[in-house]
C-alpha cells in the first residue's frame, strides 16, 4: 500500500498541472517500510542552466553560440537562460559577442573553471538545514543536536567532489555531447494546450 503526502500549498499549485511539478519539502513519496527519495539534495535550475551552458560553450570553443541555440540544443526556456548568462557575464566566466554574428563564448579556458566554485556563484544559498545560518537559525535543539555537524561534513564531502573537477574534464566527451545536442526533438503538446 502506497501513501503519498503533499502539502495542501504544494497541492494547491499542482492542482492538474503534473508537468510543472513545484519543488517542495512535503513532495516526498512514502512506502510502508521504506522510504523512496525525489531527491536528497538538489541544485537550482539556476544552476543546472549555468553548468550545462559552461559545458555547451566548452564544447564549442572554436566559435560564439546565441541564447537560441543553446536553448534549442537542451530544450529549455530562453527567458531562464538570458537570467543565467546576465550572471555569468558578470562574473566573468563568459563573454558576449555583439553584432549580426554575435553570441556567447567562455571567457576563461575550460581547466580554469571549477565546477564547485560554478556552483558556489549560482546558488543562493548552501545552507543543507536552517542551522546553518546562524542570522535565520531558530532550532531549539541546535546546541544538543549532533546533526549539524554530520551535516556539515556532507556538505563538505559534495563540495570536495565538485572541488577536484573542472569543465575541462568532461570535454573527453563532447563529440557525444554534440550529438546528442544536434538529434531532433519530438515534439510533445504542452498540457495547457490540449483541449478538453
């Protein structure tokens, strides 16, 4: 016997639009005896768009690619993209070209950008619990707990891994990637669109 428990404001927002599926800390799915996972720690799309961006320009290097294309080739919202870029820019990981031939290009070579410092840019925030930040922490078991610091070594670990990578150590793979950017989307009608 399954039991699902969402809360009624995740609810509320899902109410029959499945393909959105809001990211909330009620969204778990329970079975008797065992738990089953979403996910235990997942980045934002903010920063899943910055990686895959970093990693398309990286595969790329010998030419600018336009918001579209990028877009195209992971089949995501342009408007998310342009957020990602602006930020990006500003940090200095990558450049934009102007004019009629204009695009995007890295603006550092793909073995100076680490994929946890990336990661540390876009997220707003790395804190797994509320402990974590001392100026919002209102736990009342903080001093006695134990878990902060388990969490904290956690937390460390993830970072350790994304620490020892750059982009550079995934380009062995880019003429997978590459194709895999090129093959022709199906083209499924959004769930708004179809008729009742």
């Amino acid at each position: 016997m399954v039991m699902t428990q969402i809360s009624t404001t995740c609810a509320a927002v899902l109410r029959g639009r499945d393909v959105l599926r809001k990211r909330c800390i009620m969204f778990t799915s329970f079975k008797y005896g065992r738990q089953r996972w979403r996910s235990a720690v997942q980045l934002t799309q903010f920063s899943d768009y910055s990686l895959r961006l970093v990693l398309y320009l990286a595969a790329h290097p010998d030419r600018v690619a336009s918001i579209q294309e990028v877009s195209e080739a992971y089949d995501v919202s342009q408007h998310h993209l342009v957020k990602v870029v602006q930020r990006l820019i500003a940090q200095g990981l990558i450049t934009s070209v102007r004019g009629r031939r204009g695009g995007l290009r890295l603006n550092r070579r793909p073995d100076e950008i680490n994929v946890g410092a990336l990661v540390r840019l876009t997220e707003p925030h790395l804190n797994l619990v509320e402990c974590f930040d001392p100026q919002t922490n209102t736990c009342p078991i903080e001093e006695a707990c134990g878990l902060k610091s388990v969490l904290r070594q956690a937390s460390d670990a993830f970072f350790g891994v994304l620490d020892a990578h750059t982009v550079a150590d995934f380009l062995p793979r880019a003429p997978a990637l590459i194709r895999l950017w090129r093959r022709p989307r199906e083209v499924t009608p959004s769930p708004d669109r179809v008729l009742r």
